[in-house]
C-alpha cells in the first residue's frame, strides 16, 4: 500500500520526501523504484540526450544495499535509497570528467568532489552523471563531447545550462534529486525554461572542488521540499573547498513556514537588470502575477532601480574569456581544435588584451558586488525574472548565437554569484506556446533558508501545475 499523497502517481515522479516514506513503513522498496525510474529513463533518453555514465546495475546494487539498511531500520541519512543524478562537472571517483568537451583526457579522477562524496555517504541512489556544454561555458546543451540535450517541454529547445541535462532530468523525471553548478546562471537558467525548482546557495554553502569566485553547486529538484532536503545532507564544510562555509546548525526541516509569516516582508521587485537582452513580455507579465500574488498574501513589493551596468557585465564577460583563453592556449594543438568552435572563438577574442583591460575587467567582479548588495539592502528578499527570455532553439549556443555576446541573458542572475547571495528560480508560469517561465527569489547572504520558506509560500500560493511532460510515443 502506497502513501495517498502520491500513491496515483508513477514512482518516478514521487517526491523524494514520499518515496522515503514509502521506505520507513516498507510500502515500497528502493529497488523497486530505482528499476522504476531507469525504465522511465529508457522512454526519455533517446529523445533528451541527458544522461552520461548511465549504469543500471550499479545503481541497482546501491538500491540493493539502501534496501538491506532500511530492512534492518538503519538508513544513513533522510534520503537513503532515493535516486539522484550528478553534473558531469562534480567529479566521482575512479570516472572520468570530461567537463562537456573532447579537449579532455578522459582519466579516471581519484576522489569525489565533496557534493557527490556526501550524497554516497547519504546512502543515495547515483543513477548518473548529466550532460553539459564544453567548460560550462554556455547556457544551452550544447557540446562537443555530448550528444545535444534537449528540453522536455518541448524537444526543439534547449533544456537551458550549463547544468543542461540536469534541468531537462528533473523536468523528465530521471528520479527526483539532481545536482548542478552555477557560476552565471547555470543552476537557475535550466531551471527556468525547465520548469523545476533550483536553489544556488550563499557561496561556500554547499562546498565544490574546484572553488571559485562565485561557483556554486546546488539541487535542482521538482519540489521546494526536496531541494530541502539535499541541503541536509549537501551543506557540510569540506576541506577540498577553501570557500567552504564553517559548519552551520541550519534547520533545514523548518523550510514550510506557514503563509501568513508573509505579512510585513519586504520584497524589492526587478524588471530591469540595467543591461542584457530587454525582457519579453509574456515573461513580465508571469514575473508581475507572481508579485500581486506575494502582495496579496501580506508582502509588501516594490520596484527596484537596476544596478548592474554594461561595465559590469563586460567586464566579467570579457574575464571569464581572459580566463579560458590561457587555459585553452595551455592545450596541445590538438585537444584545443576539439574545443566547440563557439567557445573558441569567444575565449581567442581576448588574445589581444593589455594587462590594464585584463584588470580592468577582473575588478568588475567586485564591482558587481558591492553593487548588488547595496541595491539589495533596502529589503528581504529580491524577486525578479530568472531569465528575460523563453527557451531558446536547441542547436544555439546562446539567445543571441554571438560568441562576442555571449551573456546577455544572464543579467538578473549573475549578480547574485558575485555578491554571494543565495538565489533560486521557481516555476510562475507558462508562455502561451507552452514554455516554462522562472521567477528569481534572492535572499540576503546566508539566508539559505528564507529564500527556501519564500520559495515555498509562492509554490502554494501559485496554484495547481500543469502535469509533467511525458516521453515521446
């Protein structure tokens, strides 16, 4: 007998709170649900392109183990048994990472990073890796070492990236737990025009090998109750990370605040990032009812001013190419010729730079920083598109297919790398062509948790969703 919260449903779109339900009074056996979900995978995968080191027999042998656990009562953690999947970027060891690019060498890495290293503690089930462009350099599934991914909703567009295949798994329903990275956009760009719940948490939150400035790994889930519940078992420091966050003893449970705690918050509205692509109005208007919504509930919601300028825009831009042009110069001739002509391009445009551009452009960084902050300061949390456009054409690279504009649609979110801030993109609507649309919610710095309770108050005051894309008959 199956839990009545999602008991008519097939198990691979049970939440993972439920399907641990399922375990504790053995209504329903991780092996049982993992065999469920990679059949499920089997209709999707032809059609989304999502998956890298898919191995059903160990996953299988995971789910064996987390069933023997739960037989005797000692589950590792709250999500024991329940299946995931891993960015190709978060290193397993003894797997290859080739990082979306053929420029790689495909040797096998000797440890895990620190999301998947707690995720196997967890006693969770890896179903595997998902797909992303060369570097995580783009906010599509395009790739020169994966097949191209595409998005659910509709196979034309692209599932959004870098964490590409991981928006398009959740959406599909790959199982319910998936985990991304997101330096620009990449946790909450998929998860705008895939239609799922993101949280990219306060820098160092949730350690990452390698660290950099503003690189976070974050869950990317159907459920504001599940991305809770990976930050359980995800937001312990870690030495691998020299940005990682001193434990912090958060409760993670308390993420379901009831909505009347909405009365009196103060939510600063953005419908202009200042630069980038102008945003389309079907994507306004689902922003603006997603506003009034939050404003009848009791918040109090005003416009914003932008804050980040063409400067500041450019000038990260133009470091990020500084940055992948000596990485790709330090190739042999051979492996760099692999690199998608696209990326290429874009990180060669800096071969010119002087030394004063180069640090002009880094001090932008900072810059976005300080400004983001100070424009953030007059309130709680900060609501906003997560992305001005719709789901672009799968085959693009970007919205604008211009490797010397290569970030024009990542205004509304970049900010918030920058200035450290916990941001997640929730699901607020559909364009009249059936696309997803995501609404940004940004908190003050390591508010982690209140960006969740936001996120939860408008899951419930949005209303009943459309049901989840089916594969292809």
């Amino acid at each position: 007998m199956r839990l009545a919260t999602e008991h008519h449903l097939p198990l691979h779109d049970w939440s993972a709170a439920s399907l641990v339900a399922a375990y504790r009074c053995r209504a329903l056996s991780p092996v049982e649900v993992t065999r469920a979900v990679l059949e499920h995978m089997e209709q999707w995968e032809p059609h989304l392109r999502a998956s890298y080191l898919l191995r059903p027999e160990a996953a299988l042998a995971s789910a064996r183990a987390s069933e023997a656990r739960w037989m005797q009562h000692q589950p590792l953690s709250a999500i024991d048994g329940v299946p995931y999947t891993l960015k190709d970027n978060i290193a397993t060891a003894g797997d290859p990472m080739p990082l979306g690019t053929q420029a790689t060498s495909g040797a096998p890495l000797p440890q895990d990073a620190p999301p998947a290293a707690r995720l196997r503690e967890a006693g969770g089930v890896l179903l595997c890796k998902t797909t992303m462009p060369d570097y995580g350099m783009l906010s599509s599934g395009l790739s020169s070492f994966h097949p191209l991914a595409r998005n659910p909703w509709d196979l034309r567009k692209t599932p959004g990236g870098s964490s590409a295949g991981a928006g398009a798994a959740a959406a599909a329903g790959y199982g319910p737990l998936h985990v991304g990275t997101d330096i620009g956009g990449s946790l909450r760009l998929p998860a705008s025009w895939c239609g799922i719940y993101s949280l990219k948490p306060s820098l160092g939150r949730i350690p990452i090998n390698p660290p950099f400035t503003g690189r976070a790994a974050g869950p990317m889930t159907r459920s504001v109750g599940d991305a809770a519940l990976m930050m359980q078992a995800l937001s312990w420091p870690d030495e691998q990370d020299c940005m990682s966050l001193p434990f912090a003893a958060i409760d993670w449970d308390n993420w379901d605040r009831p909505l009347q705690l909405l009365a009196g918050v103060r939510i600063g509205l953005l419908l202009d990032a200042g630069c980038g692509l102008p945003v389309e109005p079907e994507v306004q208007s689902a922003v603006l009812r997603a506003a009034r919504l939050l404003e009848d509930a009791g918040a109090i919601v005003s416009p914003m001013a932008p804050f980040l300028t063409r400067t500041m825009l450019d000038g990260m831009d133009h470091g990020w190419r500084m940055r992948s042009h000596q990485e790709l110069a330090a190739l042999p001739l051979e492996q760099r010729e692999r690199v998608l002509p696209y990326i290429r391009q874009w990180a060669d445009s800096a071969a010119g730079f002087s030394g004063t551009q180069v640090y002009q452009a880094m001090s932008q960084y900072h810059a976005t920083r300080v400004a983001t902050v100070a424009a953030c300061n007059a309130f709680d949390y900060v609501i906003s598109p997560t992305a001005p456009v719709l789901a672009f054409e799968a085959e693009l690279p970007s919205p604008t297919n211009d490797p010397l504009r290569p970030l024009e649609h990542i205004a509304f979110t970049v900010p918030f790398n920058m200035s450290e801030q916990p941001a997640a993109s929730i699901h607020c609507g559909f364009s009249s062509g059936g696309l997803p649309i995501g609404l940004q919610i940004a908190g003050r710095r390591f508010d982690d948790l209140g960006v969740l309770q936001l996120s939860r108050a408008f899951e419930l005051l949005r209303g009943p969703q459309r049901p989840w894309p089916t594969p292809p008959v």
